[in-house]
C-alpha cells in the first residue's frame, strides 16, 4: 500500500491473543484522500489477499471501535470496498478530525510534571 498510496502511513491486522473472535485492525492515513485510495482494487494480489481475510469475519456480530475522520458519517466508511456481502452492523464510536472534544483534555505543562 505504502508504496502505491502516498499517506498511507501504517496498517496492522492481527487476531487477539486472547479471543479468538476478535481482530484488531489499525489504518493510519496522513489525510482523508489517502482513505480513499487505499481500497483501490488495482491491486490483484492485495484484493485477493483481502477477499481471503475478510472471508473470514463473522458479519453476525458488530465491527466496534473507534474511528477518526473529517466526517464520521460518511457512507463509504461504513461499507466493504473488497466484499459485496452484506456489512455488519457498525458499532464505531466516531470522532470529528480537529473537534474539540477528538482528544480530551490536554495537561498543562504543571500537570505533566505532577
């Protein structure tokens, strides 16, 4: 990906070690435009590779995370570019790229040193 997609700054995929029907999956993109881009199917081998791993989901149960984007409720951050079988349901707590409430609140400097 990183090397077709420029802003793709990392993924991971990996099955807990301690519950076998759970799946952590990491994506961190530099910008909204490099989300985009990354579910190209240009990509035979990745969309393959894809296809194997999702295969394997049970969409029975809900995706459930956190997810971080200019806007949470955009639809195609909520359907399977590499799968046309039906999505499970959506169990993501969103937050707003740059609103206020996306980090919390930050620690002054005499906080940090406390």
């Amino acid at each position: 990906w990183r090397a077709k997609v420029p802003g793709i700054l990392g993924a991971s995929v990996s099955r807990d070690p301690d519950h076998a029907d759970r799946v952590h999956d990491l994506r961190l993109f530099a910008n909204h435009d490099a989300y985009l881009k990354h579910t190209d199917k240009s990509d035979d081998a990745l969309t393959a590779a894809m296809g194997v791993w999702f295969a394997n989901y049970d969409t029975s149960r809900p995706f459930i995370g956190e997810i971080y984007a200019p806007d949470p409720n955009d639809e195609r951050l909520h359907k399977s570019s590499v799968t046309s079988s039906p999505a499970p349901p959506i169990g993501l707590t969103s937050f707003r790229l740059g609103a206020p409430e996306m980090l919390g609140p930050i620690p002054t400097g005499e906080q940090r040193k406390a």
